[in-house]
C-alpha cells in the first residue's frame, strides 16, 4: 500500500479536493482508502510535550547519519 499526504479544505457538499499533483498518480478504477485527520482543538500541550520528549528520548547520536545530506 502507498500512502500521499496533503493539506486541504472540506469544500460545500462535503467535498474534498485533492491536489492536482497528487491525482495525476490516481487512476478512475484505483480502489482508495481515505483516512480523515483533523486537529482536536483540546489537545492538552503538556500531552503534545510529552510525546515529543519521549520520541526526542528515542533517538541516539547514531542516528544523526540519517540527518546528513548528499
């Protein structure tokens, strides 16, 4: 399965746009499988910190080759 991810905004009729560049990879036939994310609005930020430490607590000096550029 592959996957495409964009930003967009829920048109009258409950409509929603893909960008061009993206259909251009999309056939009429293709089955698709949408999954709708949106921002909560209550998520707590001590929640978003947390998560964001315990990602940051992941990562070792090692991993820094995966941040250089060719």
């Amino acid at each position: 399965m592959k996957a495409i991810e964009f930003q967009t905004k829920l048109h009258d009729g409950g409509i929603i746009e893909i960008p061009e560049a993206f259909q251009k990879q999309l056939s009429k036939e293709q089955d698709l499988r949408v999954i709708v994310l949106m921002e909560d609005g209550k998520q707590d930020m001590s929640w978003k910190q947390l998560t964001t430490k315990q990602f940051f607590e992941g990562y070792s000096d090692e991993d820094a080759v995966y941040d250089l550029k060719k």
